[in-house]
C-alpha cells in the first residue's frame, strides 16, 4: 500500500508540474493535427480540422487561465 501512495505523491508531484505547460502542449498538438491533414490531402474531413481546432482553441484558453491564476492581480 506504501508503494501505492508513493507513486501517487510521484504523480501529484509531475502533475504540478505539468499543469503549467499543458496549453501550450495543446497548441502543439493541434497545430501539428491540422499540418497532418493537410500532407495527407485529407482537407476536407472535417472531424479532422475541427479537433485541431478545438484542441488550439482549449490550448490557448487552458494557457491565458493559467497566466491570470499564477498572476497577482
């Protein structure tokens, strides 16, 4: 059971972390969605450009809530 919570505490710990960049890794990662559609020629599914814009849209704001909330004012 110690072992458990310890690779918990591990987790929480990469967590902390990791929450500061996860809007700009969103970014990232719709970013190169809607470069891959576009080398495949599969422009005109539009599942795919929709969830990399929606993966850049949740990035941006995931980042701007994360620069109000580590901001004094």
């Amino acid at each position: 059971m110690r072992i458990f919570f310890y690779f918990c505490s591990k987790f929480n710990d990469f967590m902390k972390f990791f929450k500061h960049y996860l809007g700009i890794i969103l970014i990232i990662i719709g970013t190169i969605a809607l470069i891959c559609t576009r080398l495949a020629s599969l422009a005109n599914s539009n599942t795919l450009l929709l969830s990399g814009f929606l993966l850049i849209v949740a990035g941006i704001w995931l980042h701007i809530h994360s620069i109000k909330h580590g901001s004094k004012y």
